[in-house]
C-alpha cells in the first residue's frame, strides 16, 4: 500500500519544510510572524486558564458552558458535513501539486499508493495541528490525551467526508445518468425541507435558540445531531470511561469513511489528475492576478467600454484601465454588488414587516453593506504582473496609488450611499444618522482599501485556501489579518473618539459628524504617502504572495 520511496519523499519534504522555517528567522519577517505565533499561544492559554478557573468557582457555569460547548461542537459539524455535501467538490483535498502531477504521476506508483501517501501527509498535518491546539488550551483540559485523539479523529472525518464527496461526484458524472443524479438532488433537497418543517413546529419561539432547541427535540434532528455528538463527547470526555465508547464509534465511522475513499477511488480512475492540473493553474492565477482573473470568464472575447473619465495627473487612465480590464475579465463583481444590495434590502423588509416601528432593521442593512466593502477591498488586491506594469509607466507613484483606489472606491460609495439615501424614506425617524453614513460612506470605504493595499504592499498574502494542517499558510494570513484590524480599528477608535462628544453630549449626529468626518479625511489623507513609499519599495520580482 505504500512505496518505500514516498516514505523517504515526506521525510525529505518535512526536512525542507524545517530548513525552511530555520532560514526564515533570519529575515525580519519570519522573526515577526514567529514573534506572533507565540503571542497568540500565550493569549490562547492565558484565556484557557482562566476559562477553567471560573468553571471551578461556579460548577453550574461550568456544567452550562460545556452542554453549550457540546451544543456548538455538533451543530458546526452538522453544517460543515451539509456544506460538503451540497455545495463543496473537495478540491483542495486531493490536489496534487504541479511537481507532484510531474513527477508521481508518471512513477511506477498505483492510484492507491498516490492516495495514501496524500492522506499520510495529511494525517501528519492533522496530527501537528491536533497537538498544537491541545497544548494551547491544556490550561482548561481535564484530560489532554483523549482531546487530541478527539481532535485528531474530527479533523480525519472532515477530511474524509470532503474526499469521499468529490470522488462521489466523479463517479456519479461518469457512471451514473442525469435523470438518476436529478433524483437524488430531489430527494435530499424534500428531506431537508422536512427537517426544516419539523423544526419549525417543535421550536418553541422563532428566535435563533428555539429553532435549535426545536432541531434537537425533533426526529429528524436527533437521527442527523447523533453521528456529530459522537465526536463532541469525545471532545468533552471527562473521564477515560466515558471516551472510550465514543472514540470507538468515531474511529468506526472514520475506519469505514477511509474504505469508502479507497472503493470510489479505484471507481474514480485519473479525474484527480485532470483535476489537479485544473487546481495547480487556479493557484498559480490567484498569486499572480488575483481573484477576479480565477473567477472570469475563460477566453470568451469581451468587449465591454467605460467612458474615458479625465487625465487628472495620470489618475484617470489608471482608473480607466483597472474598471475596464475587471468589467472585461468578470462580470462576477457586478453580480457579488447586486447579491449585497439584494441581501441587505431582504433583510431591511423583513424584519421592517415583522417589527414595522422599529429602527434596527436600517442598521442592519447598514451592516450588510458594511461587511460587502470589506469583501470587496480582499478582492481588489495588486496583480503582481500588474504592478511592474504600473511601474514602468511615466506617471507618479501618487497617481498610481489613487488610480488604483478611485475606482472601486467611487463606485461601492456610490451604490452604498443610494441605498442608504432610500433607507431614509422608509425610517424618517433615524434618517439624519442613515444620511450621516451616507456622507461618511466615501472615507470609509478608501480607507478600508487604502488600508488592504498597504497591509498587501509590506506582507503580500492571498487569502486563499491551503492544504490541511499547513501552519504557514495559516499564519500568515491570521498575521495579514490582524495587521489590517489593528491598522482599521484605530483609525476608526480615532474617529469615533472625535465623534463621541457630540453624539452623547449634545445628541446631533451634525455635531457628531463633523469631527469624525475631519479625523476620517485626515486619515485618508495620511494613508496616500505611506502607500506610495510601500508601492515605491515593492519589488514584483521578489515579494511573489504565497
């Protein structure tokens, strides 16, 4: 089941993995995304520790945070497991690398062999990671052994699930009819619905608790909670007898996931190959280009044409160029703005139709619309191609920068500021604070971009998916992540300390507006030389974003 030579191929890859983390500490990045690693592993415990020593001063506390922990454990579970199932084609589990499609594929190895040497290298990381997390939260385990096994397990399931889903759905294009795979569609699309109508006459009120609670007390939910509750318990084992019966039965279910892996593999023939080569070229486009390129419509020839905007110092072409390249590559993004405002105004008209003289439903939309700007600046990242393009042009680096922000900028602002503008027709009680947002809508947004592409310029990382139990991956966006919120959250702490004076002292939003309003420009402001000097420094050649 297993070549000598894949055994010594992960030994070396570990080795290289290792010599490759021991030459990053020379450099001021790996020793900062070290330094951060232990920071956070210290958080971690520290929080760990004093989680159980508030369940040991108060038992019923501590009884009721882990029946609720064991609640969550189980209902995640159950929603990973239904979006695997419905949605997900478990790619990133049986990719192969471009090396590893270059140099296994033609070895003298069987199908089973590649496949065991892929879950081998995942269980390694499933293993490393299981370990790391038990040794963060040690300080508020009563057992840490059965939690890693428990770790360990759940992590395997999720993993196999994903495996065994994507095999399956191979099998089925190739050797199944359409009518046969509409059937089984169907019929787990009426069983969902029963579940969701047995759910909703058992729940004892609408709000989010009663329709759990109504889940667990129906029979439906009790047959699909079963299976996930099984790995919570193990999770939460107090005792060795009461880990064992059900570690035992989670190993069972993993045991026979794995056989099924085996069984539709040898059914599956080379569809991993063709889809591995398929995956390896939508990485290497999302390091160079971006989302929007993965995302756009192929070689399908498009001519679609903006209105040629001023010259402006060089920030127009610039402008013209970014919309137009984006519109031309994918219409996804017009269609991810119109989700948003459809989204938003689902929600704003629901919960107005169930509480009509409430305001928080304009808040709420407000939210909705905030959280879309924040999806979209993620998504507007520098092509790497792109940026030795921009820089060879005879235009400052000023120019560039803003040419760069102005368009997404202007056009998220514009879309936000209409839909709060009409949120003020249907609240006139709240519609000075919703024409307040609008007003602020424009800094917001340039700073939430101004802000992603200064994080990208200093630490380029894509946030995209990364093989299971890949730490540096992983790190490495946690750490871009919390770049970005710190540099968010106190230009924003900033601001709404400016603002606080008028809105509890005198009660206006006008008095509250303007000194947030001149803290936000002033900050914006502030972002465009640090983005040039970032933009000046960036070198397309070696900051490649992994």
């Amino acid at each position: 089941m297993f070549h000598p030579a894949l055994w010594k191929l992960i030994r070396l890859q570990w080795r290289g993995g290792f010599r490759q983390f021991r030459r990053s500490l020379r450099t001021f990045r790996g020793l900062f995304q070290l330094a951060f690693m232990l920071l956070m592993f210290a958080y971690f415990s520290v929080a760990m520790y004093f989680a159980r020593g508030i369940g040991s001063v108060s038992p019923q506390l501590g009884q009721f945070v882990g029946d609720g922990l064991g609640d969550l454990i189980a209902f995640g579970l159950l929603a990973l497991t239904s979006w695997t199932v419905l949605f997900s084609t478990g790619e990133a589990t049986v990719l192969f690398t471009a090396s590893e499609v270059a140099f296994l594929f033609p070895a003298p190895f069987t199908r089973q062999q590649l496949l065991s040497y892929k879950l081998f290298k995942s269980l390694l990381g499933i293993v490393a990671i299981s370990l790391f997390m038990s040794v963060v939260s040690s300080p508020g385990l009563s057992m840490w052994g059965p939690v890693v096994c428990g770790l360990i397990l759940t992590f395997s399931f999720l993993q196999l699930l994903a495996m065994d889903v994507a095999f399956l759905r191979q099998v089925l294009e190739e050797k199944v009819h359409v009518w046969l795979r509409r059937c089984l569609g169907y019929g787990l699309s009426a069983a969902v619905l029963v579940a969701l109508i047995e759910t909703i006459q058992q729940a004892p009120d609408a709000s989010l608790m009663g329709l759990v609670a109504g889940l667990r007390q129906s029979t439906v939910g009790v047959w699909l909670l079963s299976p996930f509750q099984v790995f919570a318990r193990t999770l939460l084992a107090k005792d060795f007898v009461t880990f064992l019966i059900p570690a035992s039965i989670a190993l069972v279910i993993d045991a026979a996931m794995l056989a099924l892996a085996y069984r539709l593999d040898a059914l599956s023939l080379e569809a991993a190959l063709a889809l591995s080569e398929k995956m390896t070229a939508r990485m290497k486009l999302l390091q160079s280009k971006g989302i929007w390129h993965v995302l756009g419509s192929g070689s399908r020839i498009v001519r679609r044409r903006l209105p040629h905007p001023p010259f402006w110092a060089g920030v127009g072409p610039i402008v013209w160029q970014k919309m137009t390249t984006t519109f031309r590559i994918s219409l996804k993004l017009l269609w991810l703005l119109a989700a948003g405002v459809l989204l938003a105004g689902g929600l704003v008209y629901a919960m107005h139709h169930s509480a009509p003289f409430q305001s928080g439903a304009a808040f709420v939309g407000a939210g909705v619309m905030g959280y879309l700007s924040f999806l979209i600046s993620l998504s507007q990242q520098n092509e790497i191609e792109r940026i030795g393009y921009l820089k060879s042009l005879p235009i400052p680096a000023t120019s560039i920068v803003l040419g760069e922000l102005l368009g997404f900028v202007v056009l998220l602002s514009a879309i936000q500021t209409a839909f709060f503008l009409g949120l003020c027709c249907f609240y006139p009680q709240v519609a000075i604070w919703l024409a307040c947002l609008a007003v602020l809508t424009f800094p917001l947004n340039f700073m939430l971009s101004a802000t992603d592409k200064l994080v990208f310029y200093l630490y380029p990382t894509r946030m995209a998916k990364g093989a299971p139990g890949d730490f540096q991956n992983a790190g490495r966006q946690m750490i871009f992540m919390m770049l970005k919120m710190l540099i968010l959250g106190g230009a924003i702490f900033l601001a709404g300390g400016a603002a606080l004076p008028g809105a509890v002292i005198f009660e206006s939003p006008v008095a509250a507006l303007i000194p947030a309003s001149l803290v936000l420009i002033l900050e914006c402001f502030a972002l465009i030389p640090l983005l040039t000097l970032a933009f000046n420094r960036f070198d397309p050649s070696q900051d490649m974003p992994t």
